[in-house]
C-alpha cells in the first residue's frame, strides 16, 4: 500500500521509492513487478531509469471485478455453509462476524 500511496503522487523511479520509502532493491522490484504484472503500474523507460506510474485502468478494472465478486457468487461455486454459532476446535463462528479464536 505504501507503494501506491507514494506513486499516487507522481511518477517515481526505483531509486527514489528505495530512498524514500526505506525499502531494500530486491523486495521493492518484487513488489513492483507483482503490480505490474496485476495492471495496477506501468513503467516507462526514460534513458537508464524506469519512470513507475499508477494505471488509473487497472484500478478501474480490479474494482469493477470486486463489484462482480461481491454482488453474485461465482457460478458453479459452492455456497459456504452456514456456521454461526457453531463451536469447534476453540474458535466461535458469530453471525455476520470473521471467526474469532477463544484464548
């Protein structure tokens, strides 16, 4: 999220987020190739540098698919079952609720 947060404002390369961001080489260029590669960035190779920018698309399409996701199951999916107020192994299933563990 910093990520994104930090290439909302401008673009930036790699250095700069490095510097800016406090993040070593290989786990920024990991991250940003998972972002690429997801449509959320692209990169524009200026000289020996490449310029990262959000792609305001890739948002529109990962929010238009959660919608998708959200309002129907998907089709040959199984619903889950219903488990609220089903005890089991320490952990309490409450209704409309994440299961909560019992410590």
């Amino acid at each position: 999220m910093a990520i994104l947060e930090y290439l909302r404002r401008d673009t930036h390369c790699l250095c700069e987020m490095q510097d800016d961001l406090g993040m070593a080489p290989n786990l920024l260029s990991y991250h940003m190739r998972i972002l690429r590669e997801a449509g959320l960035v692209s990169g524009r190779r200026n000289g020996r540098r490449v310029e990262y920018r959000i792609e305001p698309q890739g948002f529109e399409a990962l929010c238009s698919e959660l919608d998708t996701l959200a309002g129907s199951p998907r089709s040959g999916a199984p619903s889950p079952p219903d488990r609220r107020g089903e005890r089991a192994k320490g952990v309490y299933v409450l209704a409309g609720e994440e299961e909560v563990s019992r410590r």
